[in-house]
C-alpha cells in the first residue's frame, strides 16, 4: 500500500440516454426536473467506477481480492462537473473524497485491506433460487416494498466483452485489468448489482445513499455470477423512503465473491427548491 497521496480528475458525464423512457428517471433531465433537480443525475455506481483507479494505486490489486470500502453519497454529480478523487493514508487504510470542481465534497469514504468491521452485520438471502424476470414489473413504493424479505435472485452471465464495456463506457478505464478472457470485473460494475437486483423485480426512482463492500475473492468475467438478497431495514428520512439493500454475489463454484449492504431511497420525495 503506498503512503502517498493519489489524485485522479474526470469531468462527469450522463452513463446513458437522456431518456424519460428509461429505467431510472432521475438520471435523465425532464424526470430529475419532477423532484426538483437542476439536471439529470449521474449514477452513483458510476461515480463511484471513477475512484477505482486511485484506490487501487493507493491500496494494490489485493484491494479486488480481499479488501473494503465504505462511502457516502454527499452531493448530487451532474454531467460536465469536474471530479477529483483525492485518496490519503489514514492508519493502516485509506480515506478518499470526490470533489466537485465548485469545491462541494460529491462521496466521502474510506477503504482498506482485510474484512472490514461492517461485514457481518450484512444479512443473506434465505433463498438463493434465480428466478427470472416477471413480465410485469410493478412500481416499488412504501406501500408494497418487500421490507425485511428476500428478493428474487437473479443469474447475470459476464462475459469478457460485456465486462471491458462497462469499463470502457462506464468508468472509463482502460486498465489491462479489465480487458481479455477471464478478466476482473470493475467494481463499480459490482457495486451496481445492488440496482440490478432491485430492477429485477420492480420499477423505481431510487437514488443511491451510501454503500458498504467487502470483496471477499477475486471476480471474474466469463461465467455466470448470482446475485441474491434482500430488502433489510426500511426507514423516512427527510420525506425519502429508504431501504438497506444487501446482496451477495456468487460464483458459478459456489463460491461467495463480494458481499454489500446499498442504502437506497426507493422513493425520492419532491423538492421545494431546486439542488
């Protein structure tokens, strides 16, 4: 791990179609309008994808294999900010911002080595049987959401183009380690399961709050990964309907890859005045 500081700049774009037809409309300009956004949002995984390529020079590739991370979305990222991920030593880890170019602190977290302290207070799924999509899928909303349930898991085959897409599009980064046959995942494409899963089985606007991953063995593409788990705690805050989303990711062995808690507002609250 490098005692140094490790900086990284991107400006911020929209990782898909400025669309209101699409799944989540807070990312797109007319549907973060309705909830009182100055534009449309940039997803919070994709965010996140930005930060890898510092933590990983700061912490090594033994962060992908055995390591943490935990972090808290503080600010809305719009398309064309500039972001600068600043990671520093702190202890035996390290602790990382992500600051807009108005000087606004967008993620603030922190990520090390080994299993973090959060890890066991992640919940499983009871029942890990894929299921595949409904052909309906209803609009999560207090009312309905699945709280302190299983979600229907899913079965997510990756293979290595797929993988190099995300992180050629997504997280724009071009590191060999994700690119070829049998290449590691990015993970901000592992971090985005947690929206995947959720997607599986219902509509939503949601907004990514905070995230909490531990790795707990390498992730590979070219194969079919499983992805299970559930609806924890639900919780209103500020007029936003919450839910810890926890999941687990699995290999084709058998073998649990990542485990992750996503606090997740399922249903945003409008807004008085514009952010």
């Amino acid at each position: 791990m490098t005692t140094a500081i490790v900086e990284r700049t991107i400006t911020a774009f929209l990782d898909g179609d400025d669309s209101i037809e699409i799944n989540n409309i807070i990312h797109s300009t007319a549907g973060a309008a309705r909830y009182g956004y100055t534009g449309p949002l940039v997803g919070g995984t994709t965010v996140y994808s930005w930060s890898i390529a510092a933590l990983i020079e700061a912490l090594g590739e033994t962060w992908l294999d055995e390591g943490w991370i935990e972090f808290q979305l503080r600010k809305p990222v719009y398309p064309d900010e500039v972001i600068t991920t600043r990671v520093e030593p702190s202890g035996g880890d390290v602790s990382f911002t992500m600051t807009k170019h108005t000087g606004d602190i967008a993620v603030r977290g922190a990520a090390g080595l080994g299993i973090a302290d959060f890890n066991p207070e992640i919940t499983n799924a009871n029942d890990r049987t894929p299921q595949p999509q409904p052909s309906d899928r209803p609009f999560i909303s207090r009312a309905v959401a699945p709280l302190g349930q299983d979600l229907p898991a899913m079965e997510i085959p990756l293979s290595a183009a797929e993988a190099a897409r995300y992180a050629d599009e997504k997280a724009r980064d071009s590191d060999p380690l994700w690119h070829g046959a049998n290449s590691r995942v990015h993970p901000g494409w592992i971090a985005q399961r947690a929206n995947a899963l959720l997607a599986h089985t219902w509509r939503y606007t949601a907004i990514h709050a905070s995230s909490q991953i531990q790795h707990l063995a390498p992730v590979h593409s070219d194969q079919t990964l499983l992805v299970s788990g559930r609806l924890a705690s639900g919780y209103e805050r500020k007029g936003h309907e919450y839910a810890d989303i926890d999941l687990t990711i699995t290999a084709e062995d058998g073998r649990d890859l990542v485990r992750m808690r996503q606090p997740t507002i399922y249903q945003v609250a409008p807004r008085t005045s514009p952010l």
